[in-house]
C-alpha cells in the first residue's frame, strides 16, 4: 500500500510538499516522547529544526537571539555593510532575555515619533545599542505634541533609571523590578544599554509557552549565524564577523554549484578550520555532491521554492522542493552532512514533510516575517496589520546590495528574481514556533517517528509510505465546502 519514497522521486516529476502525502504509521509513545533536536551542520547541534533565513526582512538581532532562545538559530543577511552586519551580530548576542522593546527610542536631534509606547528613550544613536541619554513618559510625549522644542531640553534625567547587567535572565529582571518599585530596567554591556524592558514586557514573556533549551556557544552566549557572498571582499567581510562571534557562515547564493562557492568554502576550511560552513543552494545530488567533495559543514536545499521567488520562471531552473529534500538529503546523508530545506514552508504540515523526506532542519522566511521579532514596522493594507517582506531577488533589495547572490553584480542590466510583498501580522515567535513544534511533534507521532533520525531511517528502509495527491485529493485536504469558517491554530 502506498508508495517507498526512492520509487516515487525518481519518475521523472517535480513534487512540491502539497503533491505527497504521508501515510500514517503505527503509534506506540506520547506526543511529548517526540524529540525535534537536530544538527544544523556537522558541528552544531539545536533542539527545534527551525532556521531564519538570511533576508534583510527577516533576520536581524531580535530574530537572532529569539530563534536561538527558542532553540533554533538564525542566519544574519548581509545586505548591508561587513560593520553593520558585525553590530547586528553582537547586538543579538547581547540580547539574553529576547524581547523586543515596546518603547520608543530616538537620537538628540530627532523629534517626536509620530506614535511611541509609554516611554521615548533618547540614545547617542538614537536605537540600541548606545548610550542612554535621558528619556520622557508617554504624557511627557503628550504634552510636547505639536510643540516646536526640542525633546533633548525635557528630556528626564537617567539618574533614576535602574541599570543592570545585560545577561540577567528574566527572574533576576523581574526580581529587580519588584525591589526597586520600578517600571522599567536598562540591561547595559560595556557602558551601552542594549535593551529596555518594561514590567509588560515581563508579563507578556512569561505568559509564551516555556523557552528553550537554547542554542548557546561555547562561550555562553546565543550561536548566531551569518550569511556571506563568494567575492574577494567577502573574505574581508568573514573576518569582521568571526570577530563578533558568528558561529556559522552560509554561503548565500541561488545557485551555489559554483567554482566561487568551491573555492570559497576551501578558504573557510582553511583559515578557520572550527567554523561551519553551510554551502548552497542546491538541488540536485550532482550539486551536492560537488559542494560535499569541497568541505560543506551542511547544505541549503531549494531553488524557486520560495514564497517570494521568481527564479524558475525568469531562469527555467529549480525544482520542486519536496524532490529536492529527498534527492538531496539522500547523498548528503551517505556523508554525514545535514540538510536545511529551504523555502516553501507556509504550514507546520510542510515542515512534517520537508524533515520526513530527510532534511535537518527548515529555513523559513515568510512564515517568521510579520512576527514582533523581524525588522521594519507594522503598517495597515487594507485593514489589515502587516510588515514588508520582501525578496532578496527583488530590484528593490538588490539595489541594496544583495545582487550578488544571483550572480547580477558584475552584469550590467539587473534582473529581478524575487519580488516585494507583506506579510500579516503573526505576533511573536516566541508563542507561535513553540506551539508550531508541537504540531510537528502530533505530525512525527502519525508517522510513528520518535525523532528525526527515526524518521529518515523509516523513510530509507522504505517502511514509511506517501502519495501523489491529485488535485482534488488537495482540495479535499485542505478546508472546503464551507459558507465561512474561522481558521485558529491555538
Ligand atoms: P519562504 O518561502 O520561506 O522562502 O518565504 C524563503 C527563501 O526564499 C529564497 N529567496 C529567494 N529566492 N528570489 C528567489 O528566487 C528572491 O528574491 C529570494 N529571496 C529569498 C531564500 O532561499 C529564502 O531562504
């Protein structure tokens, strides 16, 4: 009955997740015996498979230090300059209770933002992390509003502003709060405050579903990875962020079978044998193979596949991604290199898939874009919350600089492979991937799998069983035959 994976991917069709379906196994353990632990390479090892992908409106510090908190780990983009990516690097490091700020912050010479929470902070850079340099309550706001001063001259004096240290963990922070009668502390490393949290804030953290074990270093502090180009200048790029303590480097390009990616990865492997290294994308095994043979800690799967993608149709290259897991997960494994399945996750059905069929891990882009923690800030279309995401393909981020990872830097005319969008608005990550994960773990526990390595050792010896679903079979899958419904995961 059914299908064994090895016959069904090779006749010849490109699968995506929605064309295969698993078939459930046999159940003989609870839920909660599913383990999700996983390596991301060879060398790191995280306890949810989940990764941020490297785009400028995804990963950045909150992302960073929230997927790590979580047990995942996210992948800094570089679309912007080596020292600003550095910053973001440690900024995330630093960033030990992961919360994003509800306050306002400017610098001495901005004026009022045109909307702030219950506190404006004034910093030297106007964000953080810097130096505190005073700050004003909403009703201080209030009463400045439309009045032409400057906010620096009534700013409150942070001599009462209660500082401590950055790596406090939340009992210590709210302990704080309660012995100081205070609203809010300043979490200061080497004389820069690097967040502010409210007694909200406490609040709203400690009412996620419980956090971690976190992906932490040998040192003690977040892994946070960081994605990198093939170009001469990016060895000079590597270096800054190995000083701010990346701890993995991805080799961002859309098509990585390359001489430059080759030759890139044998420069890693040399200069800094103890830093992983994760080559790609690939999507087939004759790709993989080649980037496995030049040194690859882990490879990057996935071509096209992606919610913001045009590759395949400007290009007419790629692949269905379902395929491309399999194909490729298969030889990576014969060599001991984990596999990320990238792109294409918009349901935790699809991350079921994207790790049965023998991937590591899932990088995610729009399904973590819209959440608190990814960069830029919420606006209203049509009614409705919602933050940019956008391509690193699209025109509009290529100008910024992320051209080369489609090989377009050096050509004269640019050509879009991605474009720009939104997406709405997901509250946090630190609510909504734990209870994601818990679905994973129902979906492992259909399969009968107790952990991936389980799952990839049924797929192999074929005991596990999929479908193609035709057209109406994905209908049917999916919510039909309703007047209206309301659709809440929890
Ligand atoms: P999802 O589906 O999670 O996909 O939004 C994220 C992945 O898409 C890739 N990516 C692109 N691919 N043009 C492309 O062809 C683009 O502009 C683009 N931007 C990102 C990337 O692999 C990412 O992780």
């Amino acid at each position: 009955d059914g299908t064994k994976a090895a016959e069904l991917f090779s006749r010849g069709y490109s699968f995506t997740y929605d064309d295969v379906i698993f078939h459930p196994h046999y159940i003989d353990f609870p839920t909660d015996a599913v383990s999700l632990s996983t390596q991301l390479s060879r060398n790191i090892r995280l306890s949810i498979p989940c990764v941020a992908s490297p785009m400028d409106t995804v990963s950045e510090a909150h992302m960073a230090a929230s997927m790590a908190a979580l047990g995942g780990i996210a992948i800094v983009h570089s679309n912007c300059t080596p020292s600003q990516q550095a910053s973001i690097i440690r900024a995330a490091k630093s960033l030990r209770v992961p919360i994003v700020p509800s306050v306002s912050f400017v610098s001495p010479t901005d004026g009022l933002p045109d909307s702030y929470g219950r506190y404006v902070f004034i910093t030297e850079s106007g964000g953080l992390p810097s130096k505190l340099l005073g700050y004003l309550s909403s009703s201080d706001c209030d009463n400045l509003r439309n009045k032409a001063v400057k906010i620096i001259d009534y700013k409150r004096d942070c001599k009462a502003v209660e500082y401590v240290p950055w790596n406090y963990d939340l009992g210590q922070i709210e302990g704080i709060l309660e012995e100081k009668k205070c609203d809010f502390v300043a979490l200061e490393r080497d004389g820069e405050v690097v967040n502010v949290v409210t007694k909200a804030d406490v609040e709203r953290l400690k009412g996620y579903p419980k956090l971690g074990p976190g992906t932490v270093g040998a040192d003690g502090e977040w892994m946070v990875g960081a994605a990198i180009g093939t170009r001469e200048s990016d060895k000079e790029r590597l270096e800054h962020l190995v000083k701010a303590g990346a701890n993995v480097i991805v080799l961002d390009s859309s098509q990585g079978n390359s001489i430059y990616q080759i030759e890139m990865i044998k420069f890693i492997k040399k200069t800094y044998p103890h830093l992983d290294v994760i080559g790609g994308n690939v999507v087939t095994m004759a790709q993989a193979q080649n980037l496995i043979q030049a040194g690859v800690d882990g490879l990057r799967v996935g071509m096209g596949s992606g919610s913001i993608c045009t590759t395949q149709e400007v290009c007419a290259v790629g692949r269905g991604q379902a395929t491309a897991v399999y194909k490729v997960s298969s030889i990576a494994a014969q060599h001991g290199v984990p596999v990320i399945a990238d792109g294409g996750i918009s349901n935790s059905g699809h991350i079921v898939k994207a790790l049965a069929l023998g991937a590591s891990t899932v990088m995610m882009g729009s399904f973590l874009a819209g959440s608190t923690e990814a960069p830029g800030a919420y606006e209203y279309k049509n009614g409705q919350r919602v933050k940019k995401y956008r391509g690193m393909g699209s025109l509009e981020a290529m100008t910024k600089g992320s051209d080369q990872r489609y090989l377009g830097d050096t050509a004269k005319l640019k050509i879009a492979q991605g474009v720009v969008g939104a997406v709405a608005d997901k509250g946090s990550v630190l609510k909504f991937i734990p209870y994601t994960m818990q679905a994973v773990k129902q979906g492992f526990q259909d399969l009968g799998a107790t952990s991936l390595p389980s799952a990839h050792e049924l797929l192999r010896s074929g005991t596990l069983r999929l479908e193609v679903r035709t057209g109406a079979a994905q209908a049917e899958g999916g919510i039909h035959g309703l007047v209206s419904y309301e659709k809440k995961s929890f």
